[in-house]
C-alpha cells in the first residue's frame, strides 16, 4: 500500500505566478488534510477536505489560496499570484476516518522567488 | 485556542544515553495526541498515538506518556542511538467540533552523538 504521495516535491515560482500542489492519499482514505511549515516555525493546520466536500478551512489564508478534493482525482492545493513569504514546506496527511491517525506525505517544497 | 510548546528545543547527547523530550499543551479537550519524527527534507513519520482515555505507549525503545490534567505529555527513548537523530514533534488533536486538525509544536532537535 502505497503511502500518501504528493507532488511535485520541489516548486519554484516567481512572484505573481500560480502554484498547483497535488496529494493523493492513501488507498481507502477519504479524508484529506494540509498543513504548512514555515521557515523555523511549526507545522500549521489550513484545511481539511473530505471528498467534493470543505469540512474546515479555518487554517487558511483569506486570500490567493484554495483547496478541492475532487471525486476523483488527487486534492490540490492552489495558491495564486505567490508571493515570498509563501515559500515553506506543504504537507499533506490523510485518514481513513476522521479520528484516525493522519499519515504524512513527504511534503512539497515551494519557493518562491 | 490550543497551543502546544516543546522543551528543549534541542537537545544533543551521548549514543547510549536515556532521554526525556517534553511536550505541553494549553486545552485539555484533547482526542488524542501524537509524536512524529521528521528528518531533514524529509516528511513526518508517526512514532506513537496516545488516545485521550490512554496514559501510555510503548513501542520498541520508544514509550510515550500522557497526563491530561497536566496538559503534559512526554517521549522517553532508551538506549539513544545515531539513527534517533531527527527532530521530533507532539501534536494534540482537539475533541468534538467535528474537525481532526492537529496543533503542532515546534519541536525538539535532537542529535545523538556517536
């Protein structure tokens, strides 16, 4: 059984640009989670996503960032117009139920320059 | 708000030695809480869950504690070895409000000193 993959693992952008961060969960898990990790900081929650369905946002920037778990598909992440203080680690967990333990993918470094 | 704070945030020892990492939090409502391992570059590994009804989980050299009245759990590894060099994380999950997210702390580096 695979683990949870995401992709790609590296990501550059310029300023002003589009970042498309993908994670496909673990076979059987329906519950989908992201968290960033900034330079020297914590991992932070900022969404968790069931599938077709946004069951908490809350950690999430108001603005330029997005997330959907289509039916079928892996869930993405999407930031729009990056800007530097973007650039961290972004890691995707799943579950196969809300109250099981989250699996980690190895995470997609994003920087942005 | 839950906030969860690591001490040390680093730590180096002997290989061999026997040692204590901390891990505190400020809302007892937990469900659970947790211990990873992340390596450099690398993902989160998860080392022990301990459910909100549990005290305690062992797992080879690794035993983890939990004490929620305290707001205070602890990761005790025996017989470090080289290979336990990484940084650690706790992470609590809250209970009810139908959301699972999990508040991290910052973590302890740990190096273990051949």
């Amino acid at each position: 059984n695979a683990g949870v993959m995401q992709n790609p693992r590296h990501l550059v952008r310029r300023r002003g640009q589009e970042a498309r961060l993908r994670c496909s969960p673990m076979k059987g898990h329906s519950h989908v989670y992201w968290y960033r990790q900034l330079p020297e900081e914590g991992l932070k929650f900022m969404v968790y996503l069931q599938k077709e369905n946004i069951i908490d946002e809350s950690g999430m920037p108001k603005e330029r960032f997005s997330a959907e778990f289509p039916k079928e598909g892996p869930s993405i992440l999407r930031i729009q117009q990056v800007v530097r203080g973007d650039s961290a680690a972004y890691f995707c967990a799943s579950s196969r139920t809300g109250t099981d333990t989250q699996y980690f993918g190895p995470g997609t470094r994003l920087t942005v320059l | 708000k839950q906030e969860v704070t690591q001490i040390p945030a680093a730590l180096s020892v002997p290989e061999g030695e026997n040692l204590v990492l901390n891990c505190s939090f400020t809302d007892s409502a937990i469900y659970n809480l947790q211990w990873f391992r992340q390596d450099p570059g690398k993902g989160l590994t998860s080392l022990l869950l301990i459910q909100s009804s549990q005290r305690e989980q062992t797992s080879g050299r690794l035993n983890a504690s939990l004490d929620k009245s305290s707001g205070r759990s602890t990761l005790y590894i025996a017989a470090s070895q080289p290979g336990d060099s990484a940084t650690y994380l706790c992470a609590a999950e809250l209970a009810g409000a139908g959301s699972y997210q999990l508040t991290f702390g910052k973590g302890t580096k740990l190096s273990v000193i051949p």
